[in-house]
C-alpha cells in the first residue's frame, strides 16, 4: 500500500489487520472444494468464535456469507472468494469463477479473494480471469487476495522457491493487494519470497498438524522473515479447540517471539 493507494482501498485494506501491518486470516472456503468442514459448530458459531479470538478476516463463499450473523464482522473482515473447483472434478486444479465483485460488495465486503494455481492445465484461463478481476477491483477500490499456488502436470515441487517466487510475482504485477502463498519450508525461502514480493505476503496454514507449540513457531518465524501473516484454514478451524488454537496464531502474528527477531 502507498500514498497513490486509493482512500477506500486504504480503509478497506486497514481492516484486514490490526494497524501493525499484520494480519491473521482464516479461509473457511474449503466446503466448496472437499465438502462441509472438519469442526463440531456451525457456520455461524464458528465465524463468532473466530471473531472473538484474534482474527482479522475470514474468506467465505458468497453463499455462506448470508448464513453468518452481520455483527461478527464488527472487528472483522469479510473476504468474499471468488474461485471454486472441487475434489471430483476431472481437473482439481482447474479454479473457475463463482462470484463476480458486484456480488462481493453487496455482502458488504471488505476484500475479494482468487486462487491461481500455476503450471496448471488451465492456467491461461485463471490468469486472464485473475487479471480482469483486478481490474475490477481497481475501479470498485476493493482489495484483492490473491491464493497463489504451484499445482500442474510440469510442477515437481509444488515448494520450490523459484517457482513459488515467479507466482508471487505474477500476482503483485497483475494487481493483488495482499499474496498467499505457500511455506516454502525454512525462513530463508520465506525472506526470499518476501523479496520478491511488494505486495503484503501472507504464508498458507498447510496440511492440519496437532503441535500447537510447533505451528505457532514456524508462524513467528516467518513474521521474523519479513511475511505479513497467515492464512490458515485447516490448523484452525479443525482444531480440538479453534477459539484456543485462533488466540495462539493471532498472538504469533502480532506478537512473534524474541528468539525469532533475526533470520539467520
């Protein structure tokens, strides 16, 4: 973000964290792609307890949206995702557009998200419709998030730095205002990511792990790495106790450990 950064743009993106230029979001948008999530409360009584343990924005469908009540957003963000694809579909990989930003903003919300997996089959088509998306975004002043993968017949290691560096690239040249992006698995890849990357990059949760102690060190780390936060779904929402796990992550972020200040 930079003094050129339209005011509502500014005020939208102010509201994905908390003023320290951090941010925990936590993507609920998975029922789309594997079915109903991992957890025992609902929709609603999930976002409340989210909203009442530290997080600064959850992405939902548009259709879960209406589901939830309005007044957990009141020290929240809504991010609306726009992309979908399911487990069952000849071409997982394949993301394809849902929601358009018109649909967003009558939710009332705060922010847009789009998933692009590189080296995928049908790349070209993500990429030309992450590209008109920003360009939308640009006119209704409305921050993208940009879920930037490596997944396709041609990638080897969906982890390789090189390859997650060009995707983040990609992403802040075509208009994203916030980066997701998977860990590339030490800090030093996480710095070089950040590098790479002018826009706010915000490191994915990965596959569900049961240490707590472990999962809020590697987020300190990459916060010490220069990585604006999280976006962690699974390790929260899946979690025994997510209010408890949603507290740990928050204070990870937005107050990472001593011991993690430099990157060696």
């Amino acid at each position: 973000m930079t003094e050129h950064t339209p005011f509502g743009t500014r005020l939208r993106l102010s509201r994905l964290g908390t003023g320290d230029g951090r941010m925990m979001i936590v993507p609920l948008d998975h029922s789309v792609t594997d079915g109903p999530l991992d957890t025992d409360a609902s929709l609603d009584g999930l976002v409340g307890v989210l909203a009442g343990n530290g997080v600064d924005a959850v992405v939902l469908h548009k259709g879960a949206a209406k589901h939830v009540d309005p007044a957990h957003f009141a020290d929240m963000a809504l991010i609306v995702h726009l992309s979908a694809s399911t487990a069952h579909a000849p071409d997982p990989d394949a993301k394809y557009l849902v929601a358009s930003i018109e649909a967003a903003l009558r939710l009332g919300a705060d922010a847009v998200s789009v998933h692009v997996n590189i080296g995928s089959r049908e790349e070209a088509q993500q990429v030309a419709d992450f590209a008109n998306v920003a360009e939308s975004c640009d006119r209704w002043n409305l921050p993208l998030l940009a879920m930037m993968y490596a997944r396709g017949p041609n990638i080897d290691d969906p982890k390789d730095v090189e390859i997650l560096a060009h995707a983040v690239t990609l992403a802040a040249d075509l208009g994203a205002d916030v980066v997701k992006i998977p860990h590339p698995g030490d800090e030093a890849g996480v710095a070089e990511l950040v590098r790479a990357c002018p826009a706010p990059l915000v490191m994915a949760g990965g596959p569900q792990v049961d240490d707590t102690d472990a999962l809020c060190d590697r987020v300190s780390a990459s916060i010490a790495a220069g990585a604006a936060g999280v976006a962690m779904g699974r390790n929260v929402f899946a979690a025994d106790d997510p209010a408890a796990v949603a507290r740990r992550v928050s204070d990870a972020v937005h107050q990472p450990a001593r011991r993690f200040a430099a990157v060696r």
